[in-house]
C-alpha cells in the first residue's frame, strides 16, 4: 500500500518514494527550551510520530531526527533574569520537554541533536558559504546573500522583490538587502558566545537546522517536517543556505506542515492570553485524551482547542476502554497485532488521522457485538499505530484528570458497601456511593461485580 504525502514544496499530494528505501531520513524542528512548550508545540510531534509509526511499517530503517535549540536570545534572557548559565535554563525545559512527549505517548527520535553541541558543523556551514559566495561577514555578523539564491521563496510561494519591497525601515545597515538574514551574531561579553573566524558569537537561529541535519543525516533527506508558522522565514532560509552550502543539491524531497490550534475560534497569543501550557493540561486531563484531540482534524488544517472538545476525546476513549474493559477476559498475543487495513489505508493517504479514528470506532462496535480475540486484536492493533488504546482499561478508568485517585480507599468504601448491602443496610450502602460520587468516582453494579471508574474533566 503507497504513502501518499502532500509536499509544501511542489503543492500537490504525490506518491512517498525515498531517496534510499534502506534508509529513510525525517527532521522535526523541535522546540526552543526556555519555557514550557504550549499545546499548539504538540500537535507535530503527535502527528508525525503516527507518520514514523506508518514509516516504519513500511521500510526496515526510518532515521528519525528532532532537534533541540537551546541556545537562543529567549534562553539567553531568561538565563541572565536568573542569574544562570544557559545549559540551566536549556536543562530544565528539555527534561520538561522530554517528559510530556512521553506522556502524550511520542515514541522517543532516533537522535535529538542540541544545537550547542554542533558550534563546529555550523561555523563550517557558514564558512562554505561564505567562500562560495552566498553569505558576507561585516562587523562580527554573517549574513546570508538572498539576492546570489534565484530560487529563494520557492518553498513559501512568495517573491524576492515583493520581499524586499515590503521589508521594514532597516535598522541594520550593514546588510547588503533587507531580507539577507543572519547566520552568525556577536556576543557580548555577557551573553553565550563561541570563538570563530569572526569573533566571538553564536548561531542565527536558522542554521542550526541545517548543520544538524546535516550532520545527522546526510545533505539531502526525504521528508522536513514542522508547523506552518515555520514555513517562512525559518524553513525558506533552510531550503537557501542548505542548498547553496551542499553545491545546489535538494535539501528535503518533501516538505510537510502542520496546521496551527486556535482556542474557541480565536488564535493562540500571548497577548491574548490564551495560550495553554501543555505541563499544566497534562495535569488536568488525561494525556491520551490530550492525544485523541490532536489528531481529531487533518494535520494540515487548522484545529480548534476548548473544554467541550476535550471532553468529548475523554469520552470516546471512555467507550472505547470500556469495550477492552468487558473483553478483559479475552487473550490476545499483544506481541503479534494486527493492524486494519481500513486504518493503514487511511493513514497512508496523507495521513488522514480523523478517517483512521473514525474506522477505529467501527472496530469497538464490532469487538463489543462479536466479542472475539480476533476482533479484540485488531481493535489493539489499530489503536497501536495510532499510539492510542495501550492502557490497561482498569488503569483508565481509574485515572482523574491527569492523576490517579486514591485506588485503596476506594477500594475500601466498595468492601464496605458489599458488607452493607449483605446485611441488608441499604441506607448505609447508599451513603457509600454518595460518598464515592462526591469524590468523582462512579460504581456500576453488573455480572462481573461491581466496578469503578473516575470522572476525568
């Protein structure tokens, strides 16, 4: 079964063929550690780990790169606010990073390059376009040459001159056009710098990308991922200085975006003030929901965040986890699962995660009516590729919010109900279930005995 992809680059879906199938390269543009990363960070990292997933399904050896940009003025501001070098302020948002993509169920990159740790790769990017004649050094800068790269603004669809015309009273006379853009800064004594042929600095931001990539995995590779907000400026000036330092090779064969979240109809901003810290939402709901949202709309469109949309991911995973709860008894071999054709064709076209949701819930209706290992194991082996349905049920419904309950007092509440009710107390069994239900708990009396579960928003 093909992977039909839409490249940014050329505007149309077309057939994935690799440059190597015995070695397929993907780079996600990771996020810049000087706080915690917003809701909207997460939704690449959630869609193109289903595209690894599906990748690696289909070729024997995905390379999977996301960087980490820990030097930057943001870390570096929020370093000298502290009174702390930049790899404290780097340290503690990485490890923040690290551990909610965990939590949203991101399976780990193959390799996380940091972009301190590549000062080398990228004074030698520089210092070849520099001497190709693609960049200029002047007063302790370099700074890339738009005007020596004719395809500049290819990627994006937007014209040089337009460009240029359009640019801002400029404020840095050195440039030799408004839109060169910078590859190398000075530093000041105060601020994290590197020795090089131009002094002492550090990287422009759009760099780092290029080197690492590659550094990591080669001078063309198959598939550049990131948001939409990065489009232009930062992946149009990768595709220039990428494909001007390597002797005009193509930097990335396909080019894939994300769309961006808004909240209640309105943009995420900082000045709007609604922009949600994933760190404090992985608190207060539960992260596979926070997942399931993620991948409700077509990655390329944008998609709408509030309270009423993630309550209902909690209750569709609470149907489906209630199948795989009354199934419990039913073996299956978690190591050999099948995968659906119905999901793998969905995601194979363009990565159309809302029609592989929408065959996952026709697999619960079917596990609940047949109620067999094979309808089980497929349900499991959709939810695999997807990164969803990997709890034990019981674990799920036990959770609230973000966090687990007290499971022994519960647990001790229902013992005493049973006791209650086996000597006819009614009155005292009732109180039991007020008292559970105060605590969010809800108890269902059935065939298999009585069971619990926890509201979770």
């Amino acid at each position: 079964m093909p992977i039909s992809l839409y490249n940014s680059l050329t505007r149309r879906t077309e057939t994935f063929a690799p440059l190597d199938p015995q070695r397929v390269t993907m780079y996600l543009c990771g996020p810049t550690v000087y706080s915690y990363v917003h809701i909207g960070n997460a939704r690449g990292p959630v869609v193109f780990d289903v595209l690894a997933r599906l990748l690696r399904r289909h070729y024997p050896n995905v390379v999977y790169a996301r960087n980490i940009t820990d030097v930057d003025d943001k870390i570096n501001a929020a370093a000298l606010e502290q009174g702390v070098g930049i790899e404290t302020i780097a340290g503690r948002f990485t490890a923040a990073y690290r551990e909610d993509m965990a939590a949203l169920g991101i399976a780990p990159p193959d390799m996380e390059p940091c972009a301190t740790a590549h000062i080398a790769p990228i004074v030698t990017m520089i210092e070849k376009l520099i001497s190709d004649g693609h960049a200029y050094a002047v007063e302790g800068h370099v700074l890339f040459d738009v005007a020596s790269y004719p395809d500049y603004g290819k990627l994006s669809g937007r014209d040089t001159e337009e460009l240029i015309a359009g640019a801002r009273v400029e404020v840095a006379p050195y440039k030799k056009n408004p839109v060169d853009f910078v590859l190398w800064k000075p530093s000041t004594p105060e601020l994290p710098g590197w020795e090089s042929p131009w002094g002492r600095g550090r990287p422009g931001w759009h760099i780092e990308c290029s080197a690492m990539s590659a550094t990591h995995l080669g001078e063309t590779i198959d598939i550049h991922a990131g948001g939409v907000d990065l489009l232009f400026p930062h992946h149009e000036n990768e595709v220039a200085q990428s494909t001007c330092a390597h002797g005009g090779k193509t930097f990335s064969r396909w080019w894939l975006h994300n769309g961006m979240l808004t909240f209640d109809g309105r943009k995420m901003s900082k000045s709007l003030g609604n922009v949600l810290q994933l760190h404090e939402m992985l608190k207060r709901h539960p992260a596979e929901a926070l997942r399931l949202r993620l991948m409700s709309g077509h990655y390329r469109q944008p998609l709408d965040w509030s309270d009423a949309a993630i309550a209902q991911s909690v209750s569709t995973l609470d149907g489906w986890y209630r199948v795989l709860r009354d199934l419990a008894h039913v073996a299956v071999d978690t190591a050999q699962l099948p995968v659906p054709a119905a999901i793998e064709a969905a995601l194979c076209d363009d990565l159309n995660t809302p029609q592989a949701l929408a065959e996952i819930s026709v697999l619960a209706d079917a596990a609940r009516m047949q109620g067999t290992p094979e309808a089980k194991a497929v349900l499991l082996g959709g939810g695999a590729l997807l990164g969803l349905l990997q709890q034990d049920p019981e674990a799920w419904f036990k959770q609230a919010g973000g966090s687990e309950v007290d499971a022994t007092k519960v647990e001790a509440l229902l013992e005493e109900r049973r006791a209650a009710r086996a000597a006819r107390d009614f009155a005292r069994a009732d109180a039991i279930r007020a008292e559970l239900s105060a605590m969010g708990v809800t108890i269902e009396d059935g065939a298999q005995g009585t069971r619990w579960s926890v509201a979770k928003t």
